[in-house]
C-alpha cells in the first residue's frame, strides 16, 4: 500500500472539515437558541435526574459533550450548580454525545446525505445574510459541512480491499484478549485528547472500522477510550478553576473510568449480545463481526448501551463517588473557597451565548465581595486595638488586590466572548457588564482608601466625636442597604421597574443623608466643635459613601439597560 504524505494530508483534511463543520453547526444554533439555552439551564437545580435528562438535551442539541461539560465545570466554579448536581449532568451529557454517532450512522454511511449537502448550503447561504436567520443558516452550513466532510473522511481512508497488508499490523495487536481492549483504549483516548472532540474521533473510529482498518471489537474499545479521551477537555478547563470545579473535572473522569473498567469486564460477553440480539434478530442486520454495513449501527448500538448503563448502575453511587472526588481532590485552605474565577475555555466549541452566564455569575460574588469590604470598614470604626486594626488593614488590602485581579480577569474574559459572533442582545449584555465589572471595581477601592484614611485618623491620633461617629455608621447601614438592593439585581434575571425603583430610592437616602451631614458639618465647624483636621477627615469619608452610592446605583442602571 502507497500511503504517502499527500494521503495523509488529505485524511487530516477530511477530519478538520468534518470538525469545522461540527464548530459552525454547534455554534449557529447555540446563537439561534441561546435564550432558550439559558431556560433550560435553569432546571438543573432541582435533582440529579433531572440533571441527566438536561444535560442529554444540551448536548443532543449544541453536539458537543466537551462543550457541555466545560459549561457545568464553569457553574460549578461560580456556584450555580452543586457537585452533586453536576453529576447528573455530566452523566447526561455522556447520553447527549451518542447522537452523533446516530446521526453518522444513519446518514453517513446509510445514506447519501452528501447528495444534498450543495442544495442544504443553497438554502443557508442566503439565509446568514438575514440578520433575523443568520444563526440558522449558520446551523443548516454547519450540518452540510459535517456530512461533506464525512465523505471526505471516508475517501481518505484507504479500503482494506485494495489494501490488505493494512491487516498485517493491526494483527498484531487485535487478538490480544483483554490486552488488545486496554491498547485501543488507550488510543482512543489518545485520539480524542489531540482531536478535542470525541464526536469527531467517533466519525473517525466508525469510518475505520466501516472501511475494515479494524475489526468489530477493537473499535468499541476505542468508543470506550473516547469516553476517557472528553473528559480531559474538562480537566484542562479546571486547572484555574476553584476546587468545586476541580472536584468536577475529576468527578467527570471517575464516572467515566469506572464505567469502563466494569465494562472491560464482561466486554465479550457484551458485543455478542449486541450483535446476535438487536442487530441481528431486532434488526435483521448482518452480524457486525463479519459485514461492515452493520458497523456503523452495531458501534452506535454499544457507545449508547454503555453510556446509558453507566448511568442507570452509577447515578445511585453520587454521593459515594462526591466523597471518593473530595478525597482526591481534597480541600488545602480557606483560599480553595474564596473569589477563584474559572475562564469558560471550550477550545473550539466555546460559545459566548452560553458563557455569559458564567460571567453573570461572577459578578454577582464580585458584588458579594464589595458587602464584604464594606462590613471591613465598618469595624475599623469600631476597633480599638491596634493588633485588630492591623489584622483588618491586612484583610482589605489584600481584598482590594483581589478586586483588582478580578476585574483584569474578568474584563478579559468578556473581551475574548466579544471577539466571538454574538446575537444582538447578548453583545448589549456584554457591554454592560463591562460597566458593572468597573463600578464594583471602583466600590473596592474607594472602600480601601477609606480604610487609610481611618488608618492615618488613628496614627495622628485625630478622634471623631460620637456624634460623628454615630452619623458615619448611620450613612455605613444605607450604603449596606444599598449594597444588598444591587446583589440581589445582580442575582436576578432582570431588573424590573420595581426592582430598578428600589435601588433608586436606596441611592437617593443616601445623598439625602450626605447632603444632612455636609451642612451639619459646616455648623459644626463654625461652632469649632471639632477642629480642622477632624473635619477634613470626617468630610472625605462621608463624600467617599456618597460616591459608593452613585457606583452602586451605575450597576442597577447597567443591569436594567438604563445606560
């Protein structure tokens, strides 16, 4: 057989159109269903069986089970989904990637879909230049794509016909036992962490064996080491994550490991049963073992069989494999549970549609964070030892550095979902949030360089009189009130005008209550009940709340549109 570097150039080829195809597909209808995306996800809170029919869904619909667990591991790092919740989606999304097996299945090899790839194209051409259509003629491309690409794969895999010598080194290592099992299980994996997506390693494995590289029980070995190979995506995916979503990646690879290695055991027994009963007697089909027309359906058959067992046996054992996660992945110190940003780093099925959720959920700990510094500040006012104003300047210093890398990190993250197509109202909910992450980024610092200012207070032993004092922690529980009010909008799915109304008139006490102690400041420094240095201190922390209260007030605003 002559294999030279222009074949394999074209093999490579094939498989880069079939995975570009799979990119545009995936993307268009993320783009075209991205509101509808975000409904569903709201359901995966409620139980973890709900969770598996969620994740099936998800991933049965963007086609990409990396995508979809990357999405959980990112939820469960910004708190939206518990790790016990994930598994069932996770197990879910395992389901959900077999539909790409079908689907080549059923028209890659059983149909000549490729036929009517030109006039699909026809039809989607027109439509991305539609601003309404776009995503949809994206998607309709896409799927043409797939299928063009398919055939491509297909002719650039030489046939085991004209090419028997093939056999000589697959020989080798196809009639090991079990050995041969765990070999191309490992290249499977292998496969799939260098393809990046097992749909794509799946057309591939089905197109070998379709075309007689390798027999029947070798490629279901390979589906079992594809299932091993995805789940790196989301290991990759965590190594900035927190520890939940570490905890997640691997609750991913265990799930999927143990599933294997109970499979490896009664794998003959299993193939058999899959050949003799549904594709023999169910679907009258020529065994698998011995005609390659029944490949495609037969390693369909198992790569669904095998995922949907997993889980029927495993989904009672998530509390137990939650606990074996955590002994894993065990918990080092208190920073393992505090402000760790994960980047939604999909490769290349990475949606913006989807990932802004992330992001929203980051600013919501973003603004938890600012009611944090807050109540730091408010204790210095309170504070009389110097060990404990020490200790407390520590930690709003350290929690401004934290503000300010949490602004850097997340600025980025919106300007690399904004390189990204983006329909028209995710693109507006992007520039908000933009406006929000330098609000609360502004809140933290204003917060610390009223920290010094207590700070220096102290060291030049300049006192507040407990009236001042009282009227500052007076102004401290409005701008708390405030706070509380631009949390719960950040939490919320929308701002309403009742909602909007409530910040408003949070923010309006609060300059009421500055524009009352400005002028009873000046009263009191005509009266000289406090001298000069006293009041310039006690002035700049008063202005500084009213300046917290316009920064509060801009998120509110951003989060309703009104900016």
């Amino acid at each position: 057989m002559h294999f030279g570097l222009f074949d394999f150039l074209r093999l490579v080829g094939a498989l880069g159109f079939f995975i570009y195809g799979m990119k545009i597909m995936s993307e268009g209808i993320q783009r075209a269903a991205g509101s509808k995306l975000r409904s569903i996800l709201k359901t995966m809170t409620s139980n973890r069986f709900l969770g598996v029919f969620t994740g099936f869904l998800i991933t049965a619909i963007i086609q990409s089970s990396s995508a979809a667990t990357v999405m959980t591991v990112s939820f469960v790092n910004a708190g939206l989904l518990t790790l016990v919740q994930s598994a069932g989606i996770i197990m879910g999304a395992n389901i959900g990637t077999t539909i790409t097996a079908w689907l080549v299945s059923l028209f890659g090899f059983k149909v000549k879909i490729v036929t009517i790839c030109l006039p699909i194209i026809a039809i989607g051409f027109p439509m991305i230049f539609s601003k309404r259509l776009k995503s949809w003629g994206e998607f309709l491309i896409g799927f043409a794509f797939v299928f063009m690409g398919l055939e491509e794969l297909k002719g650039a895999v030489p046939n085991i016909k004209d090419n028997p010598e093939i056999l000589g080194f697959v020989a080798k290592y196809a009639d090991l036992g079990y050995l041969s099992y765990l070999i191309f299980i490992l290249i499977g994996t292998l496969l799939t962490v260098i393809i990046q997506s097992s749909s794509a390693t799946m057309a591939l494995t089905i197109t070998m064996c379709y075309s007689g590289w390798i027999p029947f029980h070798v490629a279901a070995a390979m589906v079992l080491g594809e299932n091993i190979g995805t789940t790196i995506t989301a290991q990759f995916a965590a190594i900035i994550g927190n520890i939940h979503a570490k905890r997640t990646a691997w609750l991913h690879t265990l799930f999927n490991v143990v599933g294997i290695l109970w499979m490896l055991s009664i794998m003959p027994f299993v193939l058999k049963l899959i050949d003799s009963v549904l594709v023999q007697d169910y679907l009258n089909k020529p065994s698998a073992f011995i005609e390659s027309t029944s490949i495609p359906l037969a390693l369909s058959l198992f790569h669904s069989t095998f995922n949907i067992a997993n889980t029927l046996l495993l989904i009672g054992f998530t509390p137990h494999l939650v606990k074996l996660v955590c002994k894993i992945v065990p918990t080092k110190d208190d920073e393992d549970e505090k402000y760790q940003l994960e980047y939604f780093s999909g490769g290349i099925l990475a949606s913006g549609e989807l990932s802004i959720l992330e992001s929203k959920k980051e600013l919501v700990k973003f603004g938890m964070l600012t009611l944090r510094m807050h109540s730091f500040v408010k204790e210095l006012f309170t504070l009389n030892t110097n060990r404990e104003v020490n200790t407390m300047m520590s930690r709003i210093a350290k929690y401004e550095e934290i503000t300010d890398r949490i602004e850097v990190e997340i600025v980025n993250y919106l300007v690399r979902v904004s390189e990204d197509e983006l329909a028209e109202d995710t693109a507006l909910k992007v520039r908000n949030q933009l406006n929000i992450v330098g609000d609360l980024e502004r809140i933290g610092d204003i917060f610390f360089q009223m920290s010094l200012m207590i700070e220096r207070k102290r060291e030049e032993r300049i006192w507040f009189t407990p009236t001042q004092r009282n009227k500052l922690l007076e102004l401290s529980d409005l701008i708390e009130n405030a706070l509380d009010t631009m949390v719960e909008n950040l939490k919320s799915n929308s701002v309403d005008d009742q909602a909007f109304t409530n910040a408003f008139n949070a923010e309006q006490s609060i300059n009421k209550k500055r524009d009352v102690m400005r002028k009873e400041h000046w009263i009191s420094i005509e009266k000289r009940d406090y001298d000069i240095k006293n009041g310039l201190v006690y002035n700049d922390l008063f202005s500084s709340y009213e300046k917290i209260g316009d920064h509060i007030i801009n998120v509110s605003e951003a989060l309703s549109g009104r900016i």
